[in-house]
C-alpha cells in the first residue's frame, strides 16, 4: 500500500467536529506558497487511537519523519515541523477537540 503512496507538499487545516472524539484534518495542494481554495483530502481523526512517530524511513516507500494515523501516512518537512506535528498528536490531539483554544498551552 506505502509503496504506491505519492508523497508531495500539502497545506494541512486540523479542526474541531461536533463530536469530543474526533478532529477532521483537510490537506491542500499548495501553488507558489499559498493553499488551493478546495482541499484535496479530508478525513477524520480519531483522538483515542494511537499516533505513530517514525523518524527514520523504512522500507515500505514510509519517508523519514513520518506521522502514521489511523489511516494514513502524513511526513514533515523537517525536524522542528516533525517535533510539533508529534507533539500536537502525541499531547494536545485530544484536547483541541475538547477546550477553547486559549486555553490550551
């Protein structure tokens, strides 16, 4: 399946749902630095299944700095980009579902 995944940059919108249980993450194709007015995938993440952080590749097409969710791969640019895209899903996904903004840390 990881070996036919197309990898390119993507502009990624992470929010809230009417529900507690999950977040709806919408990526967009990104033209001379500014993202597409349509996102070209949308799909839901479930806060209560687990993350995985890959920050090396593996053999299966998986680039370094990968993010494995429940249904997909996502990969960061680089490792402050890996850092806080791991520290939001890892720490904070749950929370952004549940409580105002301002009151996250």
């Amino acid at each position: 399946m990881f070996a036919w995944q197309s990898w390119e940059a993507r502009y990624a919108l992470v929010l809230r749902t009417g529900s507690t249980l999950c977040l709806e993450m919408h990526l967009f194709h990104v033209h001379n630095g500014l993202r597409t007015p349509i996102p070209t995938l949308v799909f839901d993440i479930d806060v209560d299944k687990p993350v995985t952080l890959y920050r090396d590749g593996d053999g299966l097409n998986r680039k370094p700095l990968a993010i494995g969710l429940e249904s997909q791969v996502l990969a960061a640019f680089n490792e402050p980009g890996f850092e806080a895209w791991g520290t939001f899903f890892t720490s904070h996904m749950y929370d952004a579902g549940v409580y105002p903004i301002e009151m996250l840390p």
